[in-house]
C-alpha cells in the first residue's frame, strides 16, 4: 500500500477528526484505525468509516473492491 498517513492525518487535523472519534464510529479498535491510515492494514470497516466522513479516495488509496462505491 501507498498510502500517505501523515497527509491523511493533516487531512483529518485540520477538520478537528480525531483518529479515536472515527474508530468509535467504526466500531474497531483506535490501534487498527491508525494502522489502517498509516498502510500498515487494509481495514475495511475504517477505510469506509473515513470515506464516510468524507475523507478524499485519492489520500486513502482504496483497495479495488471499494473504489468508487458509495458511503454505507
């Protein structure tokens, strides 16, 4: 994965999103959250939470099975 944490993270900083808000909403762990916006997991459940809260596709480099697909 390419995915660029630390601009996620400024992403999100800026809005006043806490990594630990997006987790509870995505019902995971604070851990699997961050380890999913630094490329480390694939999570899906908080790939879609940060979708969700708007969060641009080009900054989370979504796995194929979830590009273009509408918030749930």
């Amino acid at each position: 994965m390419n995915r660029n944490g630390d601009k996620i993270r400024a992403w999100m900083v800026e809005r006043r999103i806490s990594v630990a808000a997006v987790a509870r909403k995505a019902g995971i762990t604070q851990s699997i959250m961050s380890e999913t916006i630094h490329g480390k997991r694939n999570n899906r459940r908080a790939l879609q939470a940060l979708v969700n809260i708007g969060c641009p596709e080009k900054l989370l480099v979504l796995p194929a099975d979830m590009k273009g697909k509408e918030a749930a």
